[in-house]
C-alpha cells in the first residue's frame, strides 16, 4: 500500500516503531525489525501491542504525519484508526463512510471468529470479501479470503477452507514478493489444514520446508508461528520432548518482540505438553498464565481462546483431584525465560 513505503521513508519513523502499531486488515509489521519490515497478518486477532504506548502518542504521530500525506494515503489511515479503535474526530481525518462500512464488515467477522461463531464470520468474511473485491481493494479482498479459510478449517469443512487459503495465496502471489509473508503464512495454514484433515506427514513436511524458508527470508513472526504449529503437532504424535523445546523458544522469542497472542497459544499448548507427561501442576500453570494472557491481549474479545483454555483447566481439575497437595516440577517455570 502507498502509506506502507511512506510511513518506512519518513524521519519520523521512529515515533511510528515506538508505538508498535498492529492490525488486523491493511497492515501488519514485524516489531523485531521496528516495523520497517512487512512481516505478516496476526493469525488471530491481536490489534495492538497493549504494553505499547498510550493511545495519545500514537495520535500525535498521526497529527504528525498528516500533513505529508496524499489523500490515497489519509484514507489508508483511517483505516488504521478504525482498527485503534480511536475517535476519528480526535485525529481530525476525513469521513470515509464506505472504507469504514467495509472494515465494519470485516471486523465484525473477525469478533464473530474470536467469539468462535464460525458460521457467522464466514458469512462477514464472504461478504468483506465481496465488497472489498468491488472498490477494488484487493488486499482487503485476500486478507478476507485468509480469515475465512481459517474460520473454515475451525469448522472443519476442510475443503472450503483449502480452496479459501489457496484463494488467497493466489491473490498474494499476484501481488508480488511484497507480501511473501502473507504468501507463506498462507502456506502455513494450508498444511494445518492437512494436520488436522489427518495428514500429519505431509503437515510435517510442510512445516519443516517452511521454516528455513521464513528463517532465511527473514520473517521473524511467521518463522515462529510456523515452529509454533511444529511444536503442536509434535504433541499430536506424542514428540513429547520435541515439542517442549520448540514451544519454549516460541515463547521466548514472543516475548521479545511483544508478541501476545503467539505467547498465549505457545504457553497454552506447552500446558498441553506437561500434562501429556503426567506433569498436572505445570501444566495448570501454563493454563492460567495463556488464560491472562488472552485476557489480557484480547480485552475480552477473545472468547473462543479464553473458554477453550478454561475447559482444560476443568477437566485437569477433574483428572487430578488431588492437583494442589502433589509436588510437580520440571525444571523449569513459565514465568521464566526458558
């Protein structure tokens, strides 16, 4: 987009990285590179960075650049306002009712998905998707189609959920090497689609093809969401041991680069990892912290992740009465680096 090559050619660059802005539609940067890498969308919802700066620093940046913009570029602002979740007479940008219906759509199925309302956000997805291919936004157009294989493989219609990936990753590569992130992410998605069709081989495969590629071409996010999606079907073939050591150093690299919903899966599935082991009380541990991180990061809005969290914890609680008077230890704590 014309404000992507504006925002990383300004001199003000610096007051853009530091608030570490996130969405869900138009952008997406790679905060280990202080955003002047395109990296990817987040996977499933993260806004913004909450352990950023206040919302009036980011108003000001935006005060600040207004006046070097062109109109293209204003509107492509307003919709990351619309994704802040600002008033949009507090940055004093121009109404544009029929960029803000189509991001209305979108991020309605997006909270649809996150409530885990999957016939709903299929239907806003399709529907973003369509009207966004009429204003000829065709970013918006695959950004749509991406969210909506995703919601379908959720769903399990796997079919539709593959021809929606492979869709978008069409629209992607027709876009060029400028959002081989987005290429690869779709990638990513297609071979979770195989894991959970059954065909963990071919996942596996997939994955380890996939990560020198994301490493090498330095997409830091996608390289440690793709080693995320490893260690989970590592736990799926029972590689206990495996998917420990990768989890942990996706956890650790999320919270370097102030990541909070890569964190919140990681540790939740190293929960996963520690009570496949027989280890109840770490386990519970990992739950309630991926629990507050959800929380947290989603300000409620993710409601899919915090009840699925919320069910392990249950039925740990019922597999191992006993839970709190038993000694547990694994060398090592959730809370520390690992």
């Amino acid at each position: 987009m014309v404000l992507d090559g504006l925002l990383c050619n300004l001199s003000d660059l610096r007051a853009w990285s530091e608030v570490g802005v996130w969405t869900n539609s138009s952008f997406g940067y790679d905060t280990s590179t202080a955003c002047t890498t395109p990296d990817s969308l987040p996977e499933y919802g993260l806004i913004y960075d909450l352990h950023g700066p206040p919302a009036s620093l980011f108003v000001e940046s935006v005060q600040m650049l207004t006046a070097q913009l062109t109109p293209q570029c204003r509107s492509e602002l307003f919709q990351l306002e619309q994704q802040r979740s600002l008033p949009v007479e507090q940055l004093g940008l121009p109404p544009y009712s029929s960029q803000a219906t189509v991001l209305t759509t979108f991020d309605k199925g997006l909270a649809a998905f996150l409530a885990g309302r999957h016939t709903e956000a299929q239907s806003r997805f399709q529907l973003a998707a369509s009207e966004f291919h009429d204003r000829g936004d065709f970013r918006g157009e695959a950004d749509s189609l991406l969210h909506l294989g995703i919601s379908f493989r959720h769903s399990k219609d796997f079919v539709t959920a593959r021809s929606s990936l492979l869709a978008a990753r069409s629209m992607y590569t027709s876009f060029g090497s400028e959002y081989r992130a987005e290429q690869l992410q779709c990638a990513r998605h297609l071979a979770r689609v195989e894991e959970d069709r059954g065909n963990r081989h071919q996942a596996l495969v997939a994955y380890q093809e996939l990560l020198p590629i994301t490493e090498r071409e330095g997409f830091v996010t996608q390289h440690f969401w793709c080693l995320y999606y490893l260690g989970h079907l590592y736990n799926r073939i029972k590689m206990y041991k495996e998917a420990a050591n990768v989890l942990k150093d996706v956890v650790n690299k999320s919270r370097e680069i102030w990541d909070g919903e890569m964190e919140g899966f990681a540790t939740e599935e190293l929960g996963y990892t520690a009570e496949s082991q027989r280890h109840p009380q770490l386990a519970m541990s990992c739950y309630e912290k991926a629990l507050q991180i959800f929380n947290m990061n989603g300000e409620g809005r993710w409601v899919e992740s915090e009840r699925r969290v919320k069910k392990r914890m249950d039925q740990l609680r019922h597999g191992y009465p006993e839970l709190l008077r038993v000694g547990d230890t694994w060398g090592w704590s959730i809370d520390a680096k690992m």
